[in-house]
C-alpha cells in the first residue's frame, strides 16, 4: 500500500483513501501545530488554554497585518503557528512577487475568524499594476507557548494559493496561448472554468511550439510537477499562439454544467475511435483536475476488467454461470451485496454483473491467479504502466498484484485498485471496441510523443462485454440513469466505501455511439445516484 493511504473493511470490502480528503490536502491540525514567535517549550503552569478570546483574535491579527504591510516576513511569520513556512511565502511576495504598498483592512470578525481585504501594487522594471483581493484567517491557541496565534494556510495570504505555491512577477515562463476545440473554437477559463488548470498546463508544455511570446505577468508559481503557473494579473502582454486542443466545444460545456450539479465531481468524455478527449471538467472546492489526476478506488466499475479478465481466462463467460450468493468468503474474509439484492444461484455472468453483484465476482477469487487482473488490465486495457503521454500530467491507473483478501476485493474495484475517471473512460472505450488508444487531449502529430500501447480484447470479449454493459444500462443498475438515451448504448455502476466517509463515493462509466465517458461523486452514494446523471448528460451532449 502506498504511503499515506489509509485501509479498512468496510461492508466486507477493502477501501482505500489517499490523503484526507480522498485525493489528498493541505492540512491544518492548530493544536498540534508548532507554536510560533517561541523559543523552546513555556511554563506549563501559566500556559493558556482554551479558546482564543474575541481581544486576543483582534490583537493577533492587527499585529499580523502590521507587519506584513511593511514588509517585515519574520516578524509577521512570528504571529503564525507555522512561522519557517509562513516566513518564506511572506518573503516571496514581498520579494519575488515584487509587491508594494500593502494596506490591509480588517473586516468583520466572526468567532476566530478574520476576514479582511488587500489593496497593493506589484511592480516590475518600471510596470506596475494594482492589486485587490479578499482573504481571511483563523486564530487558534498555541499548544506550547499558549499565545493566540494566526492558524497559518497559505490562502491566508492569497486566496489561490496551497501548499507548495509561491507567488511571482516577472516574464512568464512560457508564452500565452489561444486554446482552441477540434472544430476551432476558442477555450477560455471564462467561458470554461474547469479547464483552467488544464489550459495553464497546455500553455507551460506547447507555449512555445504554438509560436507565442511570453509577456511580464503577477502568477502563481505551483509547487506540484507538471502544473503550470496560473496568471493573476498582465503587466505587459506577450503573443499568444493558436494550440489546437481534442476537445468539443459543445461536450466541455455540457460537462461542465453536469458538474455543477454535484459537489466533488469530475467527469471526463472520449471518443473511442480514436482516444480524443472531448470534455474534461470537475466541480471541487481546490480546483483540483481530479479527472485526470485522482487516485480512488473506483467500486464496481472495476467490473469491467473483471469480466474480461473470466472471460479471457476461460473461467466463465456471458452466458456461462457467476452465482450470486448472499455472502462469499475469501482468506477468512466475508463480502456482501449492496442490502435489498436477492441472491441467486443460478445467475449467470451477464446477470450478475448487470446487478453489479459483490459475491459472484468474489466466488471466481481462488480461480484466478494473484497477478491475473493485474495482467488484464496492463496488457490489454492499458492500465497501470506510468506510460501515458496525454499532454497533461495524468494518472494512468494502479492494480496491483496483491495477494490474501485484496485478491478478491480488488476486483471488485476495491483493495489495492486506484483509478481516475480519465482511467475508467478509457476502459469503456477499450471495452466498446476491443482497441486501447491512449487518450490524448492534444494531438500526437504536434510534438511526435510516443503514446502507450497494449495488445487490447479479443472480438469474443468485446461482443460478451458490449453485450453485459447494454444489459445494464436497459434494464440493470444503470438504467435509470441511461434511460431516454438513444443509439448503441452501455454503461456499469459503482459505488466505493471510502474509510471516514459518511457516504460512498459515487462512480459511473458508459458510452453512446462513438462516446465513452466516466465521472466519480465523492461521498455522492450509489453510482446512478449522482455520477449516472452526470455521465448521461454528457453522452446525451456528445453522442
């Protein structure tokens, strides 16, 4: 297991969470914080506790901003319970962000929390630029010293900003592009807003090779690899050049608004012809491009390879038998159905799988080998190589081979499995047409990368996959969600139990036509719950 996550039995099934908010964050834990503006550990016997007062907040935060106003990073950092960080981003953007005359206005106060505004100037070589903003703090107690000290976040002093990112002004470090769809039209974050961190990452790798020239600009320099810097203000403008994108217009727009429905959402579309991305879009409190970039297990979606993997196996086929018990034990572990699904001895393969049944896949765990969905999903659907070149940074999949419980868990898309919806889109494409095309959402002719490859599915597995994925988006779980959809349609349901969550994550996967698409809703319950509707919105758009 990978450092950081965390594991439980959850249902009879491993669930795995990397990070603490699913995908990981920057978190704050004030009473364990290290104590600012101290030397060494207080007098306990006169060590406040408890609660910062309503004068101790107003005092904390006026001396805060006194000395971030003019300039003075260690003092200011003295105020925060994380002074070595804060010192450094306080430094940066006196210094490396070049700005000047900072007034600060204290606003209305609510329990520990400030919220105040900022007025300044950033200046470079004779250019300058005003600067307005919002932000807010929180004051909490130092542990040690018992001072009352400013809970330190670097959104405190930008509200753009995490962990890792530091502000600058200077030349961009790549020129400005004009992003455009397949058929020529422009993309903006206006317009796009979840395409905003993909368009900086576009802009970083192709700006040069789409012709531009940069121009001196106030952005945010972000501390994860591959993700380009995010402009706040233009000082002097460069060229933009034209980056022809794989990307629907009309598919992006309808992705978005897919989103907005449900927090915590990412969705992703491709064309299966070929492995163009057609819409990208996440709905997330961090701006996060999870679609692309996220690492959760993905519930019965996973059911997918599963299937192919009894199939190409020659345990069972379609039509062959997957009994669907109420129960099913594997290495001294018990797993069950979702509650309300009648058990079924006799049902076959195409039937279990439309019911999206835990116990039938489970029964198959002591047929196949420790590593054989592991080698499914690699050689034949393209997973979990670190191998895809998509134009941005991805995640291409993990499935390991694990051994005891998570044999069986994992191919219930639990265990050991992390996907991202770029992942899960692909399957159903490679699924559909029994081909795996890396997805890209630039074309390979503009640099010549070279792209991931696998030997994909036999004709007889496409047709008995096909033919499972249209039994559930007709009358299975996924049929709600796919109803009124048109055309050669199917789909798979999932749902993940995630350890800490309140509600499952929420994952779904189809395709109509020449259109795969996948989304996850985290902690959004079953698959046709929230992630269904998403995904069919935009089949309905794109197909």
């Amino acid at each position: 297991m990978r450092k950081g996550a965390k594991a439980a039995v959850v249902g009879g099934v491993f669930a795995v969470m990397v990070g603490g908010a699913g995908y990981g964050a920057y978190n704050f834990v004030s009473a364990l914080s290290d104590d600012g503006g101290g030397s060494g550990s207080a007098d306990t016997s006169t060590v406040k506790s408890g609660p910062p007062s309503g004068d101790e907040v107003k005092e904390t935060a006026g001396k805060f901003f006194a000395a971030w106003e003019k300039g003075k990073a260690t003092e200011a950092a003295d105020y925060t319970n994380f002074a070595s960080d804060a010192e450094g981003l306080l430094a940066a953007y006196r210094d490396d962000a070049h700005i000047r005359d900072v007034k600060i206005t204290q606003g209305t106060t609510s329990g520990r929390t400030v919220r105040f505004s900022v007025k300044a100037t950033v200046a470079y070589e004779g250019k300058s630029k005003p600067l307005a903003y919002d932000s807010e703090l929180t004051v909490v107690r130092g542990e040690t010293t018992g001072k009352a000290l400013v809970d330190w976040n670097p959104a405190v002093v930008y509200p753009k900003l995490r962990k890792g990112d530091t502000l600058f002004t200077g030349e961009a470090a790549a020129p400005p592009i004009k992003a455009v769809d397949r058929n020529g039209v422009e993309l903006t974050k206006e317009k796009y807003p979840s395409l905003g961190p993909i368009l900086d990452a576009l802009r970083e790798k192709y700006g040069e090779k789409a012709g531009g020239r940069p121009g001196v600009e106030f952005a945010i320099r972000h501390g994860q690899e591959g993700e380009g810097d995010t402009t706040l203000l233009t000082l002097a403008k460069g060229r933009a050049g034209t980056l022809r994108t794989t990307l629907s217009a009309t598919a992006q727009a309808a992705a978005e608004k897919a989103v907005e429905k449900f927090s915590e959402s990412s969705v992703v579309a491709v064309k299966p012809s070929t492995g163009d991305v057609l819409a990208v879009a996440n709905h997330r409190n961090d701006g996060w491009n999870a679609a692309f970039l996220g690492e959760l297990a993905p519930g019965s979606t996973m059911k997918i390879v599963s299937a192919a993997t009894l199939i190409d196996d020659g345990i069972t086929t379609a039509t062959g038998p997957a009994p669907c018990p109420a129960t099913a034990t594997w290495q001294s572990q018990t797993f069950k159905n979702l509650d309300g699904m009648t058990p079924n001895d006799s049902a076959t393969l195409s039937e279990s799988f439309a019911r999206s049944c835990n116990t039938a896949f489970v029964k198959y765990a002591d047929e196949v080998k420790v590593d054989s969905l592991t080698k499914e999903a690699q050689e034949r659907f393209g997973l979990g190589r670190d191998n895809w070149k998509v134009g941005v940074q991805s995640f291409d999949g993990a499935v390991p081979a694990s051994g005891g419980p998570n044999t069986a868990a994992n191919m219930l898309g639990q265990g050991d499995v992390q996907m991202s919806p770029l992942n899960m889109a692909s399957v159903t494409a490679t699924a559909m047409t029994g081909t795996f095309r890396q997805p890209v959402i630039v074309p390979q002719r503009l640099d010549g990368r070279q792209l991931a490859t696998a030997q994909g599915l036999k004709a007889s597995t496409v047709q008995q996959l096909r033919q499972m994925m249209n039994r559930t988006a007709t009358s299975g779980t996924a049929a709600n969600a796919m109803s009124g959809l048109s055309g050669s349609i199917g789909a798979k349901t999932g749902s993940a139990e995630v350890d800490g969550q309140a509600k499952s994550n929420s994952w779904f996967t189809g395709y109509r036509n020449d259109v795969a698409a996948a989304a996850v809703t985290q902690e959004g319950g079953h698959g046709g719950d929230a992630a269904g509707p998403i995904v069919a919105t935009v089949l309905r758009a794109a197909g």
